[in-house]
C-alpha cells in the first residue's frame, strides 16, 4: 500500500513540506544540513587517522607537547575553525 510513490505523491509532498517550512528557511535549512554532513565526515576521517597512529609505540627517547589540531566545519571556511586541545595522559610510566 504504502510501498509505491508516483510522481503526483512525490510532487503533493514537496508541497506540503514548502508550505509547512516556507520557501525562504529550505535553503538555510539545506545549508546547514551539508555543514552537518561535512563536519560528521571529518570528525570520522580524524578519529580513523588518530586511531591508526595511536596503535604504533611512541618512543620513549623524550617527552613532546601533544600537537594542537584544527576542526573545519567547511573547507575553507576559516571563520568556524577553532583550535582543539586534545586531552593528555596523565600517568607516568
């Protein structure tokens, strides 16, 4: 019953979502949804570049600071980038 959507179901739909958020939010809304989408796949990139590098042994020669890391939300976009400050271990070995 509910399995198969033609064109005039698909159209009636568009409809109702345009009438419900207006014409002027769909963009916004859509805008902000791709910077979502962006930020979740490079969080994910980060965390499998991280989880790689963690898995090798560190040597023990000298202690460093831990680098500091910048979050894009977009390529490019320099204005919502902040720095992260990843959080060290504290035990000694």
């Amino acid at each position: 019953m509910f399995g198969r959507l033609g064109a005039p179901e698909i159209i009636l739909i568009l409809v109702v979502i345009v009438l419900l958020f207006g014409a002027k939010k769909l963009p916004d809304m859509a805008r902000s949804l791709g910077k979502s989408a962006r930020i979740l796949k490079s969080e994910a990139k980060a965390m499998k570049e991280d989880g790689g590098k963690s898995s090798a042994p560190a040597p023990a020669t000298e202690e460093q600071p831990p680098a500091q890391r910048t979050i894009q939300a977009a390529p490019g976009d320099v204005t919502s980038s902040r720095p992260v400050s990843e959080p060290t271990d504290t035990t000694k070995r």
